[in-house]
RNA sequence: GGCGAAGUAGCUCAAUGGUAGAGCAGUGGACUCAUAAGCCAUUGGUUGGCGGUUCAAAUCCGCCCUUCGCCA
C-alpha cells in the first residue's frame, strides 16, 4: 500500500477517441508532454497520478461499426488496444490508462450528472431530429444524406454540405435518405438534457481572468474572447443513441450523455478506478478534493472550449455534490484546473496531417523502424508549444545525428569509455577538484534550477534545449583539460577531468530524464546503480459487470522514485564505485532514410 | 460570419518599448578520448505588407495578406 504525503499532481490527459490511429501530431501536442510532465514530478517526489483512457462511445464508432458489420465495442476495442501497446512502447507512464466503456465511468458519470442538475445546472428541451420509422430510431445527422437545398448537389450531410460549405437546417434539405438502408427519415420531436452554461459564465468567466497571467495566451483568451463576445449558451449533453453512457433518469434509459459531455468525466473517473484497484478506494480525494492538488490538463488547442470552458463548468457546477454521491460525510468540491497548457498542431512536410490520405507519421508504424527516445527527443524540440510547427524527415535525420548522436550520446561514451580503459571500470578517485572543474560542476547545478523553471512553466523545449547546452559546455571543458594529454603526463590530472565530466554525465542524466527516460535509465545502469529511476508498465484486463477491458497501469516497484524523495539535484558520484563498459546510446542514421520516409507519405 | 493563435537568418526558434540573438545547415581552422563524434572562428535578417503613436517599435494601435483552431 502506497502512503501519500507529498503535493498532489495529477496529469490529466486528453483522452484519444477510438476511430483512428495515434500519429506524432497527437503524440507532441498531448501524450508526450503529459509524460515528460508525469516524470519530472516523479522526480521531484511528488505524488504524481497521470491518467487518462480511451473515449470509446458516440457516432462515429457506431458508424464504423455498421461499415465493418461489428460492434461499436469492438471496433473500440481494437484502437484501445493499440493504443496502449503504442504508449508502453513510447514508455508513456500514465497510472492508469483506461477506457470510457466500464462499469466504474458509468457510474462516475452518472452520479456527476446527478450533480449537475440537483445543483440546477440542467435543463430539459425538445427540438426536431431525424427518426428511422423502419428502424425505429433517431439517426444522427451524419446518417442523413440528401440533396443541398443551395447549390443542387446530392450527398449533401443533413447538417452541412461538404460541396458547398453551407450549414444547412434538417427540415429544408431536399430528398433526405438514411445511409444505412436507403429509407427516407422523418423528423420527430424528441427530448433532450442541456447544461446550462448560461448560468455559470460568470463563474467560469472569474476563474479564467484570475489565471491571466499564467495560462498560455490561446487558452485563456479564446475562452474568455468567447464568454465576452458572445456569452455562453446551454448545450445539450444527451442523444438518441444507445452506444455510451445511458441517462440514468427513469424513462430516460433509451438516450445517452454526449461523449463530449460524458468523456471529459474519465479525468475524475479513471483516479477513481486506479484508487479502486489499488485497495484504496478512498485516494481519489488526495488528487481530487484537496486543495493542495495541482492538476494539469494535457491536450491540443482543438480541444480548448471542451476544457477551458465546458470542462471547467461542470466542475464549478458539481461542486461538492459528487463527493457526497461518493458518502463523504464532510463532502468538499472537486479541484479546479490549476494549468491547460494546451499545444498547437504539428503538420507533416509542411502539409497538414490527413489521416485518410495517409498523410501522417504512426506512432506504432515509426516504432518499428526506429527507437522511442528519439521519436521523443524530436518531438520535444519541435513541439507546438506556440504556434504550430512541421515534422521534417530531413530535420529529423540532422537532430539525431548532430544533437542525439554527436553532442550527448557521444559525450556519455567518449568519457565512460575513457575512463573504463584506464581506470579498470571504477569511478576515478579525483582528490581536490581545481578551479575549471569545480565551475563546469556549479554551472550543470545550475542546470538543474534553470530547467526546474521551465518545466514548472511548462516550457518543455526550452527545459530540453537547456540540458543539450550543458552537454555541449561538458564537450567544451573536456576540449580544454584534454584527458587524453593528461594522461600521458600525470594520471592524477586526468583523473580530475574524468572525474568532473561522468559527475556531470551523472547529473544530465537526470535532467534528461523525462525526455529521455530509455537512454537514461541505460545510464543509469552503466554507472553503476542498481536501481533503475522509474517503475514500468503493466497491462490487466478488467472484469465487471459491464464489459472486460484492459488497464494499463504504472507501477513505481523498486525504482528510485518510487521512494518518494526529490531527485531533482545534483548527487555526489563516489569515487571507486564500480561501473560497466559502456556502449553507445543512440544509433546514427543513414541519410537515404529521409528520401525512403518521404516515399511512404501519401501512398 | 464571430472568437482566438501565428507570420523574425536557408531551417527550427529566442528576444514583452532601448544596438535583432541562439542552435542546425554553410564556410575556414587546430586537435584526436569518442559513433570521422567533439572544439574554435565565421558568413547570413527592409522582423508578412501599408500606415500611425513614440526620442526610440519585431514589440503598442489601425487596416490588409497568408496559415491554423474553435464556434455559427
């Protein structure tokens, strides 16, 4: 049984939806960051809990499901399960990841539901949607073609059409046809729960002001340009649908909560699930209803107004309501956002990513071919923190070659194979350190406090450009001692030298860390720890009354940070310890792989 | 159409009113412990365009162009 003592975090993660394949846009602009988020805490001491599952219900599953004559579960399930094999590989530690589709969202979402209209935030209202008689169900909108009553042109959406970009109204679209049997649809009234935002603009509207200054400037100011321009208006939260999570008001049963609505509840469900399976049901509160916990929310600038505005508002909304559907005797409200540090988008050869026209480099696809630490390493210096930016195969091949290979790699091996040679594999004994030592040492100290600052700011490829300085700074000092003259003359010296850069070589390997964690944990071990920095990851299929689904769930085991102590500081390397041959971290790569992955695009 | 973000060196990005900088690529050099890696030096910019405010603008204001996201 973990004890929890230390400052909560939780890393909420965008939650992918179960109809396509995970590609390196959406791993920079939410996974990944999540993690090197996730980690930095970890070694900080703090009590980290990065969660997040698949969002696994609504339309376009159901739709996919009938195209392939399956289920909507397992069309689901087929994504859930890649996606998960693609984030152990990509080592993404998420304490839990989950799926929308149990038994325990159910009930989240549902008791959060409850919550919102006790506390008067929903109302009821009927409007006209398309209904299969020959089926007998309301079809979405999506399932309704017909011919656009603006330009003329069949196969038009009953909400928009695709020739003429005109929004169009159901009622007026001309010849409507459902596309699963060809059957002419009615419209009929139907029912429908709405949050209303209305009500709870002001609210939302304070908290995004008192954040100003600290949220980055495009959540912050689309939100409030909305809420100030416009208002907020009421929006509906349920649909005649019978794949998601169902209403759970008597005579409601038929219709479900709108994924948008109802997947966003997985943030608090999923720390309820990983409470529960950890035989502490009651750990949740530590993340959820203190006020000390911080939760970050990781996730693409599409997905702004579902967080900053409609995620937020049922939060306010709930208040401590749901706490006291849990049986709090003393109920406290749910944490609001402390960050949304949400990323722009990452294009492709200067194209934008398209899925359908395979426009787009896999996550899974790009890990057979290559290592995890690099995939991260560029995506990490090209993330879309402020604007969007573009993944070059050409810059890709340069970054590993020159940044990866040459200036850090090759350091950790020039000096651990230096010093194995002629010290017999133990840490060098350096007596008094002298002057250009002790000043390449006090500036990787600094290192620590420079990168702490931006990791704290969320500044992610700064925090990595910073460490790849003081690898270059650590390039620079063994260039001016020269071990390799040193040694010929007087070992004492060149033991000095040795000594100051593995000690270096050392503490980067802890900076790099949460970008790097493959390479340093093979540090780790070729310098002689026994212990590897972080836990790893596990995969449990789940039984309950609902369905089976897999969890993957992070299990800190016998790792330096599972002891809960920062880590995050510079710690002195023994002299004499025994450490192992080293062999080199990264692979170079062959320029003829630029011209080989651009012929794959597009195909 | 409304809201928002972005446009700076060949490329990727810094620079919140005070002489436009860094890394990579390019060019030149000395060295050899290391994955021919590393180190030193160096070329390169009408800051998307036009106008305005100011002693001073990449930065503030207005209009326009281009790209992207959300909403209608």
């Amino acid at each position: 049984m973990r004890c929890f003592m230390s400052e909560p975090v939780l890393i909420a993660v965008a939650w992918p939806y179960a109809n396509a394949k995970i590609h390196v846009g959406n791993l920079t602009g939410a996974y990944l960051p999540a993690d090197i988020l996730a980690r930095y805490h970890r070694l900080r001491g703090r009590d980290v809990l990065m969660v997040s599952g698949t969002d696994s219900h609504g339309t376009p599953v159901t739709v996919r499901a009938d195209e392939e004559g399956t289920t909507p579960e397992q069309v689901y399930k087929r994504f859930h399960v890649e996606f998960i094999e693609l984030f152990q590989k990509l080592g993404l530690t998420y304490d839990i990841y989950t799926t929308t589709h149990s038994r325990n969202h159910f009930d989240v979402a549902q008791k959060l539901f409850l919550s919102l209209k006790e506390n008067g935030y929903l109302y009821i209202e009927s409007s006209k949607q398309w209904y299969s008689p020959e089926q007998e169900r309301f079809l979405p909108d999506r399932y309704v073609e017909g011919t656009c009553y603006f330009c003329g042109k069949p196969g038009a959406r009953s909400d928009q059409c695709d020739n003429c970009g005109h929004l169009l109204e159901a009622e007026k679209l001309i010849d409507p046809k459902s596309k699963i049997d060809g059957s002419t649809p009615e419209l009929r009234e139907t029912s429908h729960f709405y949050l209303d935002l209305e009500k709870l603009q002001d609210q939302v509207g304070d908290f995004l002001r008192e954040r100003q200054d600290y949220w980055r400037p495009n959540v912050i100011k689309q939100s409030l340009g909305q809420i100030e321009s416009e208002g907020l208006h009421g929006r509906p939260i349920t649909r005649d649908l019978s794949w998601g999570v169902p209403v759970p008001i008597e005579g409601w049963d038929e219709k479900c909560m709108y994924v948008w609505f109802e997947a966003v509840i997985g943030y608090l469900s999923s720390v309820v699930e990983w409470a529960s399976l950890h035989d502490q049901p009651e750990a949740w509160h530590h993340w959820w209803t203190n006020p000390e916990s911080r939760t970050l929310y990781c996730i693409g600038k599409d997905n702004i107004p579902f967080h900053a505005i409609i995620w937020l508002a049922e939060l306010i909304g709930v208040s401590e309501s749901f706490d006291e559907k849990m049986g709090a005797e003393d109920p406290k409200p749910l944490v609001l956002p402390y960050d949304i540090p949400a990323n722009e988008f990452m294009n492709l050869e200067g194209r934008k990513l398209s899925g359908s026209k395979n426009w787009a480099v896999w996550g899974l696809d790009f890990l057979e071919r290559y290592d995890p630490d690099p995939m991260r390493y560029y995506l990490t210096v090209n993330m879309p923190e402020t604007r969007d930016s573009d993944w070059d195969w050409e810059e890709f091949y340069q970054r590993n070659n020159n940044e990866l290979v040459a200036t850090w790699g090759n350091l950790a091996n020039r000096v651990l194979s230096f010093a194995y040679k002629y010290w017999e594999g133990r840490v060098p004994d350096p007596g008094e350190l002298r002057e250009a030592d002790r000043a390449l040492l006090a500036s990787i100290r600094e290192g620590f406090a420079n990168v702490e600052a931006h990791m704290e700011a969320v500044k992610l490829r700064a925090a990595l450009q910073e460490g790849m300085r003081l690898a270059a700074e650590v390039n620079k000092y063994l260039d001016t001692s020269a071990p390799w003259f040193e040694i010929k003359e007087d070992k004492n010296q060149a033991a000095k030298s040795i000594y100051t850069a593995m000690q270096a070589i050392d503490w980067l390997k802890v900076i790099f860390s949460p970008f790097l964690p493959h390479t340093s944990e093979q540090l780790q071990s070729f310098l002689g720890y026994e212990v590897p920095l972080f836990g790893s990851l596990v995969t449990q299929e789940i039984t309950d009354e609902l369905s089976t689904h897999r969890v993957m769930l992070y299990e800190p085991g016998e790792s330096m940070t599972a002891k809960g102590e920062d880590l995050w500081k510079p710690v002195e390397l023994t002299p004499g310890k025994p450490f192992s041959k080293p062999s080199p971290l990264f692979k170079k790569l062959d320029a003829s792989i630029v011209e080989e992955e651009r012929a794959h695009l597009g195909q």
